[in-house]
C-alpha cells in the first residue's frame, strides 16, 4: 500500500498523513477538518439558533446564539457569517477553522 498521495492545490506527490504541501502549503483534507459546505449551509438554514458554531467548535457562541434567538439578532449575524463563509477561500477557511 502506497503513503504518497498527490496534493490537492499543486498536484505534487506528498506522504498521504501530510497537513499541509511542503512545496505550495495548501492544507490538505483531513479526518479532523471542518468542511466549508456544511458550515455554509448550517449557517443559512439554522444560524439563527448557532449549528454552525457548534459544528465549527465554538461551542459558548453557540450557547449565546441558544440564549438569544428570540431576539432575531443571531440570526442577521448568522446570515453575515453564510456570506463570509461562501466568500472564503477553501484554504483560508481550512486554516481559520481546520
């Protein structure tokens, strides 16, 4: 069995547990990574209660969001986080929230 695998911003062939390319540094997708996707859309459909920043880790946000729903400001912040979210780069998005 092979422990190369081929980075996913420049193509260069790298050991496959590698975090990042050491020759362009573009993260590589791991177990423990936090895809954009799913935060995006968290955001979105359920930001106003704080599932996407359970689902990114930051749980004493979330339980804020939880406190302060009925208020509808969670939710316009929410929905200022899906147009962050969709506006960041794959990569950048990797390394703020990994």
């Amino acid at each position: 069995m092979s422990n190369m695998a081929f980075c996913r911003g420049c193509g260069k062939e790298i050991h496959k547990d590698a975090a990042a390319c050491p020759g362009c540094g573009a993260p590589q997708k791991t177990a423990g990574t936090k895809s954009k996707l799913t935060a995006t859309l968290l955001a979105f459909f359920f930001g106003g209660l704080g599932a996407h920043k359970f689902y990114l880790g930051k749980t004493g946000q979330g339980i804020l969001y939880l406190l302060f729903f009925w208020t509808f400001i969670p939710a316009l912040i929410a929905f200022v986080e899906f147009i962050i979210y969709l506006c960041t780069s794959e990569e950048d998005f990797a390394r703020k929230f990994g």
